[in-house]
C-alpha cells in the first residue's frame, strides 16, 4: 500500500512539477552512483556494450530526439541495474525531464507574447503622445491666425493712410512749394489778387533760381571731363562719353589707376563698385549709395535727385 502511493505521488509529482523546482535528471542520478562505485564512463560503456559517447550523453541528459523512447529508456534501465539504482526512480526523472522541457517551452513563449505585449502598449501610449502633441499645435495655429490677420489688416490701413496722406502732401507742395504742408499755419484774411500776386512772384523767383543753377551747372562741367579711377581689386568696368564713344572697358586689376577724358556727361558700369574710387574734375564721386556685389550703372556728373 506504501509503495502504490508513493507511486501515486511520484506520479502527481511528474504531472504536476513546482515551477521553481530543481529538475534534477536521470543523468545526474546516474552518474552520482557510478562514482561512488569508482567506475569510470568506460567501465559502463564496456558493461553495456555501448559507445563510451553515448554514456557520456545520458549522464548530460543528452538524448538523441531521433531515436523512439523505448531506446532511450532501455539505455537508461540498463544503466540503473549495473550501478545499483532504482529504475522507477531514473524512469521517473526521465519523464519529468521531458514535462519539465514542455515547461520551459510555454515559459519562453509566455514571455516572449509577454514582451509584445508590453512593446505594443509602448507604440500605442508613443502614438497618443504624437496625437496630443499634433493638436495642441494644430489649437495653438487655430488661435494665432486670427490675431496675425488683424495685425495684418491694421499694418495695410495705416500704410495706406501713410501713402494717401504723403500723396496729399506731394499735391500740396507742387502747388505751393514754399508752404510746410505739415505745419502749415492758419491762412490770413487776403484779398484774391494779393495772392495771385504773391504766387506769380514766387514763380518767377523759382525759375530764376533754376535758371541760375542750370548755369552754374552749365559753366562747372567743361567740355572735356576728366575722371581718375582706382581699383582696390579686380573690376569690370564699360565707359561711354556723351557721343557714343566706348572710351574704357574690360576688367581692371587691382592697383590699376585709370584716366579717361570725354564729353560729359558720361555712361558708367562698375562690375563691384566698392572696389573703385573715382575723382571725376578733381571731385571726389560719392559710390556708397550703390549696393556691394552688385552692377552699378551711372553717369558722371551724378545726376541730382
């Protein structure tokens, strides 16, 4: 009766093995009794008419799948009898062994369905983050466009206003040039031909002062201009005078100092006019107003704005 319920117990313990048990094989078994006896694993391959190999694989519970259990069992009941072990006991490791493996199989998948899962919960809360983040900019683009067009809207009224009142302005001062349209003060009680008087004088004033200095102009440019160029580098240069005449071109090196004589006024091209000084009758020419790097196209004398 003892001995059918250890079997019984053995048999629940084979079915049933502790996760966190120690499977100790038929290998271990085996070969703990073939030392206590002093036999070596050639002893026991000679005894059982096997390979010394294949002893060596059954004490390292190393049983070749292809081969039937029967094999493997036989293998083991012969082993068991020649050291003086029970063979129910290695029997039993033996298959325990195999649930014990089944078991570690449904660990490792349990843990690998484990770790997708986790994975994918990690990719779902990553994509809600990107979602929230997305619609909050979107709210936040929502709220600024309005307030940009407004802002918009009243830059474009006050340049308008600015334009309309400057051109207001323009109008004014052509039509009375000597009056500030700005701060101009409260016009006085005058008769009508007074100021048609005073107007006509204010002409004639202003034409004698454009005629005066059209003269001026006239009498400071002689007839033949002379102008002296100096590089500070290289620089393409394409000169006409008055008639038409092509009197320079090319690029000039730096260093190179350039005198030409021609009728005024003259047609000017400087490839880089940074890199270029000119005196034009003995008058040093002002060449900061022409943008660095860029083809500056002028005439000498300057032309007044």
């Amino acid at each position: 009766m003892d001995k059918n319920l250890s079997a019984a117990q053995n048999s629940k313990t084979i079915n049933e093995p502790c996760e966190d048990a120690v499977v100790v094989g038929p290998g271990k078994i085996l070969s703990d009794a073939r030392i206590k006896l002093s036999l070596s694993q050639g002893n026991i391959a000679s005894r059982l008419n096997i390979k010394e190999s294949l002893v060596s694989n059954i004490e390292e519970d190393n049983f070749d799948p292809k081969l039937p259990a029967t094999f493997n069992r036989g293998y083991l009941r012969g082993y068991a009898k020649l050291v003086h072990v029970e063979v129910d006991e290695v029997l039993s490791a033996y298959d325990l062994l195999d649930i014990a493996e089944v078991q570690r199989c449904e660990m490792q998948s349990f843990s690998n369905l484990t770790g997708k899962q986790a994975e994918h919960s990690r990719l779902m809360w990553f994509s809600y983050l990107i979602a929230a983040i997305l619609f909050g900019l979107m709210v936040l683009w929502w709220f600024q466009s309005p307030a940009e067009q407004v802002t918009l809207a009243i830059e474009s009224t006050d340049v308008k206003s600015q334009v309309g009142k400057k051109v207001n302005i323009d109008k004014n001062t052509l039509e009375n040039p000597q009056v500030d349209p700005i701060n101009q003060p409260a016009a006085p009680n005058v008769e009508v031909s007074d100021v048609e008087d005073t107007q006509a004088e204010k002409t004639k004033k202003l034409a004698q002062k454009s005629e005066k200095n059209i003269t001026e102009d006239t009498q400071a440019i002689p007839e033949i201009s002379t102008a002296v160029f100096s590089f500070s580098g290289d620089c393409w240069v394409n000169i006409y005078d008055a008639t038409g005449e092509r009197i320079a071109w090319g690029v000039k090196k730096m260093g190179y100092i350039m005198t030409i004589s021609g009728k005024a006024p003259l047609a000017i091209t400087l490839g880089r006019p940074e890199l270029a000084t000119i005196v034009f009758n003995e008058q040093p020419i002002d060449l900061s107003t022409f943008n660095a790097g860029n083809i500056a196209k002028f005439t000498l004398p300057l032309s007044r704005r």
